[in-house]
C-alpha cells in the first residue's frame, strides 16, 4: 500500500520541523537569560 505523498511529506517533515522549533524556543529562552 503506498501512502499519499503529503502524508509521506508530513511524516517526514513533522519530527524534523518539532525538532527545530525545540531546538529554536531553547535558543530563544537561552538568549533571554
């Protein structure tokens, strides 16, 4: 069964843009410090 490509997309896309957003708040709060 071959999934869609947006859900190959947000499957791919997700972990990665989370992992930024993490990574980007941590430099923000760190900044503010």
């Amino acid at each position: 069964m071959v999934k869609p490509l947006h859900v190959k997309f947000l499957m791919i896309f997700l972990p990665i843009f989370t992992f930024v957003s993490m990574g980007f708040s941590h430099a923000v709060a760190d900044m503010f410090m």
